[in-house]
C-alpha cells in the first residue's frame, strides 16, 4: 500500500511539474499587464474608460498550442485592444507572446495570429477561423480604439475616455495570400481568367462584401477554381 501511495505521489508531482514547465512556456516574454504599460497606451491612473477592450468580459478556459507542441489550458480572455489574450499569475494580468502561440480555442472557436496590412501596417494580429476549405481560409479581425477624454470648454459637453469597437474586416487566405476584403478587386485580380465568372456569380448570389454567410458562400466558389 505504502509502495502504491508513493507511486501516485510521484505521478502527481511529475504531472505538476510537466504543467510548470508547459506554462513557463507560455510566459515566455509575456508582459505583465501593469499600470505603466497601461498608461504608456492610453490608460491614466484611476480614470474612467467607457467601454471594454475585451471580446468576453468573464475568463473562459483557453486551450494554447504552443509551437514547441506543448498545449497549456488556463483561464484566459481576448483583450481586442492589445490584439493579445490575457491570463493570470499570482493574481497578476500578462499577455501572452505571440510569436510562441501556434493557435488557441476558446469557447468552441478558434484564433490564430497573422500578418496582413490594415491602416498601412503589417503586423501579427489576431483573427479567428471562421471557414476553412483547406488551403484556402476565411478570418475575422476586430478591432478597438481608444478615444481620449474630452473636457468640457464653452459649448463642448464632457466625454469620458471611451473603447470604441470598429466593424468587423473579412480576411481570405488564398494559396498563403491574405486579402483583407475592402471591395471584390482583389478577389477578382486573383483569377484574371476566371473574372467574369467571378462577378457574375457576385452579382446573381446577392453576395455582400460584409456578410459572413455569403463570403462562405463565394471563398466555397472561388476555391474550386483551377489556376
């Protein structure tokens, strides 16, 4: 008996152990979520921000695979306006490091990091899969700004500092290309031999340029073209 308690003593604590080392991997480079990184984007010290930065406001179990293939389970939440998920430690707030995370699920959905150009700038950001037909993949990117507080002067009424949420941009991934969906042009460009086609199945499907179900819809038709 005692040979028995000791091995499952020894199990336990090896397992534990083996968590540690796959959460240190997630720790890696993370920042710690503290009030000089906040105030050095935006945030002062005990202001009132209308507003989340935050996809869900309550912690959900997010499941990380890592590169190295380790895959940590932890509560976690989207903070949208950093582009990072947010986890805890001894009661304080980190994001994790992009550039260890293959992807994550949460809540039955899945997020990946990837690079394409929104305001002129190409950096990771984080979308989630929406549709997947393979090599070609359908992402969303939602995005928050922070709008500053605004004093009141003469005929200007007060606005507390505030998350603004903007709509929600469409990604395509196309043989490793991604197009942020603007407009149908660059979907068309793809194809030069199939553009016609393109637009008129646009066109006859009442496809538009920011509804889910119908960008399923033409990524299902465009990827049954053969280059």
């Amino acid at each position: 008996m005692k040979n028995l308690l000791f091995i499952f003593l020894f199990l336990m604590s090896g397992l534990q152990l083996f968590a540690q080392i796959a959460q240190s991997d997630l720790f890696v480079n993370a920042i710690e979520l503290n009030q000089s990184v906040n105030q050095a984007n935006g945030y002062k010290v005990s202001s009132y921000i209308k507003g989340t930065p935050y996809l869900n406001e309550n912690d959900m179990v997010g499941t990380f695979y890592l590169k190295n293939k380790n895959v940590i389970k932890t509560p976690t939440k989207l903070n949208v306006y950093y582009n990072s998920f947010e986890y805890k430690i001894d009661e304080k707030s980190y994001l994790v490091n992009p550039t260890s995370i293959d992807s994550v699920s949460m809540n039955n959905e899945t997020y990946v990091y990837k690079n394409f150009y929104i305001n002129g700038e190409c950096s990771p950001k984080i979308v989630k899969i929406v549709d997947n037909k393979g090599v070609n993949k359908m992402y969303v990117y939602k995005s928050v700004n922070l709008k500053p507080e605004v004093k009141a002067a003469g005929y200007i009424d007060p606005k507390p500092a505030q998350f603004e949420w903007s709509d929600p941009v469409y990604v395509f991934e196309i043989n490793s290309k991604m197009i942020v969906l603007r407009n149908f042009k660059n979907i068309t460009e793809l194809f030069p031999n199939e553009e016609n086609n393109i637009k008129k199945y646009i066109k006859n499907d009442h496809i538009h340029i920011n509804n889910q179900e119908n960008l399923k819809k033409l990524l299902g038709y465009i990827s049954q073209i053969k280059q």
